[in-house]
C-alpha cells in the first residue's frame, strides 16, 4: 500500500514538473494582428544587460517603434506576468519596457549583497537603463512610471534627471509609507470587526502597527487586504489563484525564471530598502520636480494610501501635474480599469507638444 502510495505521488510530481516545463517555454509572445499573425512593425522582445554591474533582464513590448518609450518600474515583485490576465492599453501608446529590476524576477542572482539593494542604486540603475533605451530607439527623452515600490525610488529618479524623461506617471504612488501601512491596519479592523470574523481580528489584534511594522503583520497583512478587496486588485482575493498560479502558467518565464521570480520576492524582507521606505516621508524630502507629475490611484487601495497620495499630490510642485481618481480600483488602476487609463494616456500624451 505504501508502495502504490509512493509511486503515486510520484507520479503526481513528475506529471506536474512536466506540466510546468510545457508552461515555461520562456520565449516572449507576439503581438499579433487581428488575422493571428506577428503585428508588422511591433516589438517584443526579452532582453538581458549589464546595468550597474549586475546582468539584468526586461521584456519589451509595443504597437509600433515610431511610439515613445515608456520604462515601467515595478513595485514589490514583477508584474508583467499579469498582463495576459488583464487587457493592457499601454503598449498601444508607448513602447512599453517592463524592467525587473535587480533582485527581482530576471534579475534576481543569489549571490547579489543585500546591503546593495537601496533606493541610491535603484536610482543609479534607472539613470543607466534610460540612457540605454534613449540611445537604442533614439529617443531624446522617455517616460517614467512608477508603479508602488516603484514609485519611491522612480519619483526621485524624475526629479533628479528631468532632462531626460517628457513626464513621470506614478500608480499607487507611494509617500509616508509607515503611516500608510498604519492607515490599512485601522481600516482593516476595523472592516473584520463589524464583519464579525472573529479569527482574523484576532490575528491583526495580535500584530498592531504603531510606530513599526511587526514582522507578524507583514504575514498576514496580504490575506487581510485580498479578502476584502483593498490589495492587488478589488476582484483579487487570494495570493495564490491570483498570482502565484498565473506566474506558473505564464509561458515568456523559463522553469528556472519562475522559481527565481519567488525567490526574490521571498527575500525581499531581507535588504534594507523596505525599512528605509518606512523611515522616509516622500512628500518632505522629494515634493518637486521639473517636468510633469501624474498619479494615477484607485480609490479602494490599501496596500498604499490613496489619502495619504492625494495629500503628498497637493505639495508637490511641478509644471504641469495632474490625479486621476480610479473609482473602481484598488492597487492596480491599470489592470482594472484599462478604458479610464487609455483615457487618462490620451490626456497625458495631448500635452506631450507643450513640454
């Protein structure tokens, strides 16, 4: 009995490794036209370089190359892996890089120091890689979004280097991020409490956000949030059917890619770039930039403050700024409502000729 046991459980494993190798081809896909064929003139591409002297990798994707780039800097683990879950409208205006950026997915290498991963090298790394993308699609300027985690480092990338990008476009842009997370643990509660779960009050009571994060909290801090549709999106209610199985049978990932993409969000509690986010408040040190500034927030996000970045928007100075309110969004405005940001990039990309 043991045996038959063994061996089906073995079988289970070798089914499912085989199932994963025919899920991860790892070439990147096609844009394709209306008759299923290779869009003439698109790009899609899944390039490696060396960017602050650590091999780095990004997809590629755009409509045409005669479109701006866009770098997209991703927020606590990479995201493009989503986009075959969700319709995207950025490639039709931008030629889109979606960069993981060091530690993170494609660029996430075992051996790289802890102590290396901070918002400085972020931020040089970001230099680098738009000086890269200007000289490849000849491009005098790009735009820069910042997506989340993102959006810490990118926001100050903006305002150090305006000459070389037309806007900065942040997406649940961060601000204070302690009193943020602060904020959600309140809401959160305080919703689980006239809901009467007793077992997940329990669990919140037991880790309370004050003046520091305890590391209980950040474990059950994303189950809280999905559960009631605060977190990634407001239709995500589980980590698990909404990421971790879509990463999986995402098909431009080796194997070896996907296993790397966990890891590197696993180990992402172990350098020191989240504690330095808890200890900075954005709209002190970094409220001004040179070129323009648009954030775009869904109302029902939690996982960064939708308050907090109204209020970071409001002392910020900048040329031309602008917020869009997602009313039927959480953390992910860009994944939920595509038609409201096809409109919102349309208004963005009218005013390109002014600046």
């Amino acid at each position: 009995m043991i045996l038959v046991l063994f061996a089906l459980v073995a079988g289970s494993v070798l089914l499912l490794f085989l199932l994963l190798l025919l899920y991860s081809p790892g070439k990147p896909a096609p844009l394709k036209d209306k008759n299923g064929n290779p869009l003439a003139g698109s790009i899609f591409e899944k390039v490696f370089i060396e960017i602050g002297g650590v091999k780095q990798g990004m997809f590629i994707r755009g409509k045409s190359l005669s479109n701006p780039v866009l770098l997209y800097l991703h927020g606590g683990m990479p995201d493009y892996f989503l986009t075959p879950r969700y319709p995207m409208v950025l490639e039709e205006y931008f030629t889109v890089v979606w960069w993981e950026q060091r530690w993170a997915g494609l660029s996430y290498h075992p051996g790289t120091r802890p102590e290396t991963i901070t918002p400085e090298q972020l931020i040089s790394d970001t230099e680098e890689l738009t000086n890269y993308l200007r000289g490849r699609f000849g491009q005098e300027k790009i735009y820069l979004l910042g997506r989340s985690g993102g959006s810490f480092f990118g926001i100050q990338a903006a305002a150090r280097f305006p000459e070389l990008y037309h806007a900065y476009i942040g997406i649940g842009q961060m601000s204070d991020q302690l009193h943020s997370e602060w904020l959600a643990y309140q809401y959160m509660l305080d919703s689980y409490r006239l809901a009467g779960d007793s077992g997940m009050v329990r669990r919140l009571e037991a880790c309370p956000v004050t003046d520091h994060i305890p590391a209980a909290y950040l474990r059950v801090r994303d189950q809280a949030m999905h559960r009631i549709g605060v977190g990634t999106t407001r239709a995500m209610r589980s980590v698990v059917s909404g990421m971790f199985i879509p990463s999986l049978t995402f098909k431009e990932y080796t194997l070896k890619e996907k296993f790397n993409l966990w890891r590197g969000k696993a180990a992402a509690g172990v350098h020191p770039l989240w504690e330095t986010i808890l200890s900075t408040d954005l709209s002190r040190q970094v409220n001004r930039a040179e070129i323009p500034v648009y954030f775009l927030h869904g109302r029902y996000d939690y996982t960064v403050s939708y308050t907090l970045t109204k209020h970071y928007f409001e002392v910020f100075q900048a040329p031309e700024k602008a917020f869009f309110t997602f009313e039927h969004s959480a953390h992910s405005p860009h994944f939920e409502e595509p038609e409201r940001v096809r409109e919102v990039l349309e208004l963005i990309l009218k005013g390109r000729e002014t600046y």
